[in-house]
C-alpha cells in the first residue's frame, strides 16, 4: 500500500502546483506573473481543483486509515448529521480503484440504474477490490 500512498501524493502534489499557478491568474489587477488564461477561466479552474484536492486528501486519508472525522475534523455536527465527505463517496472511490482498493459500499437499484450508498463507517475499513462481500 506504501507505492499507492507515495503515487497519490505525487497526484496531489502536481495538482497543488497547478492551483498555486491558477490562483495567480484570477486577478485582474497588479498581476505579478505573465498571463496565460484569462481570469475566469482561472476562477473556474480552481474551484474544481478545490473539490478535487479535498476528495484527494480524503482518498489519501482513507488510505492511511484515518476516519472522515479525522481527516476534517472541522464541521460543525448539528443533530447528530452524518459528515459532509460521506457525500463525496463515489469520487473518493473512484481514486481508490484506482490504486485497487475500495471503501465498503452497498448497492442498490433505482430508477436510472445501480447507485452505490456509503453508510456511517465506510471509511473505517478498506478492502481490495475483488474481497468485498455484496
């Protein structure tokens, strides 16, 4: 598991370098840097690089077997809710195949398809692909 954790960090990294860059060309005033997009393209740019980077921290989260509560432990729980990231459990488990493993999941069938629901727990145990039990 260390080569998929040191190629995960290698993925976020180059993306971290990206959204430093696209931060630079949001401004449209005393812009220090040459220009190479315009400013909302560069606006757009880095928010799906902000949602990507946090499913991507959480991904190497998970992988290093730490709980959604402990990756962001900054949400407020009100009423006992579930944590935001559950929410992101497909794109979490997309960079998980990716690297062979997978977060515990069900599957159930709804009018447009299979659709894959991640309960409470999920994130506190990992599992090759191939080993889960449906």
């Amino acid at each position: 598991m260390k080569e998929e954790i040191k190629q995960l960090i290698q993925e976020i990294a180059a993306l971290e370098v990206s959204q430093k860059n696209m931060k630079a060309q949001r401004k449209t005033v005393n812009l220090k840097v040459e220009r190479t997009v315009d400013p909302f393209s560069a606006a757009e740019t880095v928010k799906s690089n902000r949602e990507q980077l946090r499913i991507m921290y959480a991904a190497y989260g998970v992988l290093r077997g730490k709980t959604f509560e402990q990756i962001e432990n900054s949400y407020d729980r009100v009423n006992n809710q579930i944590h935001p990231l559950y929410g992101y459990g497909s794109d979490i488990n997309k960079i998980l195949n990716k690297y062979g493993y997978e977060m515990e999941h069900e599957e159930e069938e709804r009018w447009y398809g299979k659709y894959q629901v991640f309960k409470k727990g999920c994130d506190e145990k990992i599992v090759r692909i191939g080993e889960q039990q449906a």
